[in-house]
C-alpha cells in the first residue's frame, strides 16, 4: 500500500493525498479546502481501536467525533489558526493529548489512555492542573499524525541519563519507551488548588521523544 503521508504547506497547514481504499481520520472542522471526489463522514469510533478509541473523552464523558475522510483527491487540513507539527510512526505508539490531535491515517490503532494508569494519583493531577482532563490518546503503528501546537513544537530528546521536565501546560505529545509522572516543590497542602505555575512539572523519563510547543495556552 503506498504511503499517504501528509505534507506541510506551511506551519499552520497541511494537505494530504487521500487514495481508494485507504482513510484518514481528522477533527471536525479541521478541513479547509479540497480537490477530488473526497466525502468526509462522522465517525465516534475512529481507527483501529474499536469502542474505546473515542477521542476527545473527558471527565464529563464528553466525547469529540471525528471525521472519517475517504475517496480520490488531496484535503487541506488546519484548525484555528495552530501551527501544525506532522509525525511519522514506524510500529512505535504516539501519546498525544486528544485535543491537540489534527488528523491522522487510518493505518495507526487508536485507544484511550487513562493518565492515571501511568502516573498514578499525580498523573490524575496533571490532568485537573493542565485543564486538558484525565484521558490522552495514544496511536500505534505505522502511519502519520498532524498535531496542533501553540507557537509551534519542538522534540526534545529522552534519554536514561537526561530525563525531561515539562511545563504540563506546554506538553504536547510524546513516543518512546517513556515513564510519566507529575512532580512538585511545594507540598501537597500548598499543590491543591493552584491553577497554573512552574509549581508543577511533568517528569518524562526513560528512552524516546517528548514534543513541547512554545506556549502555556491551551487550545
């Protein structure tokens, strides 16, 4: 099956090449303009990950649909004006905070992570402090995945011996054999109940790639 990467016209914009019998999924609204008999459809489930896969879930089980996209032609993909980052997968799995996802190739597994499976209590925490709710989603395989960034991404690089500590605010997105937690200066009386702040950090450690973007806004 030949490759339907996405290609970036510019920092805020991408346009993929969509081809018989394949698919990509993409975040409602994300399409700006299109050439080609391409139909794009709602679809709650989205890749490969069954009924656990729905992006966008949150505490209030509010859950973002996505689009399915299929036929012959070329899409242009961007949203609110984000810069868009493209990352390519070969069998590894991205973490990726649902919101932030733009669009992604139907060729990659997707589920819903709880954050609390990795970090814990803290990594609960994390999710109440970044705003960005307790689930992320994680894509598997092999494929492409345009995210959304503020002031664009840059990847910072892992390593057992350099862990990262991230603004939780400006993390966008990891891959690799990571370990998350959530870490803080202050004591928990004085963590409860603080909005925002380098009070927090996210501690990501082990052998892989974090993506940060170059602001504390949220989407």
């Amino acid at each position: 099956m030949c490759e339907m990467a996405f290609e970036e016209i510019n920092s805020k914009m991408v346009r993929a090449t969509v081809a018989p019998g394949q698919r990509l999924f993409s975040q409602r609204g994300a399409m700006l303009a299109y050439q080609g008999e391409v139909s794009f459809t709602p679809n709650l489930r989205g890749g490969q990950g069954g009924v656990m896969s729905m992006i966008g879930r949150r505490v209030a089980n509010e859950d973002t649909p996505l689009m399915t996209v299929e036929g012959s032609g070329t899409v242009l993909f961007g949203h609110g004006g984000h810069h868009v980052q493209v990352i390519n997968l070969s069998g590894d799995t991205l973490y990726v905070e649902a919101d932030r996802l733009l669009a992604f190739e139907g060729t990659l597994e997707q589920s819903t992570v709880f954050l609390g499976s990795q970090g814990g209590v803290m990594g609960m925490v994390r999710g109440q402090v970044s705003g960005q709710g307790l689930f992320t989603t994680s894509l598997k395989g092999h494929g492409s995945v345009a995210v959304m960034a503020h002031g664009g991404v840059f990847e910072v690089p892992i390593t057992p011996q350099r862990p990262v500590r991230v603004d939780p605010q400006a993390y966008v997105a990891h891959h690799g054999d990571v370990r998350n937690k959530l870490s803080t200066a202050l004591g928990w009386r004085d963590m409860v109940g603080r909005g925002s702040g380098e009070a927090f950090q996210l501690e990501l450690s082990g052998s892989g790639t974090v993506f940060v973007q170059a602001s504390e806004e949220k989407l």
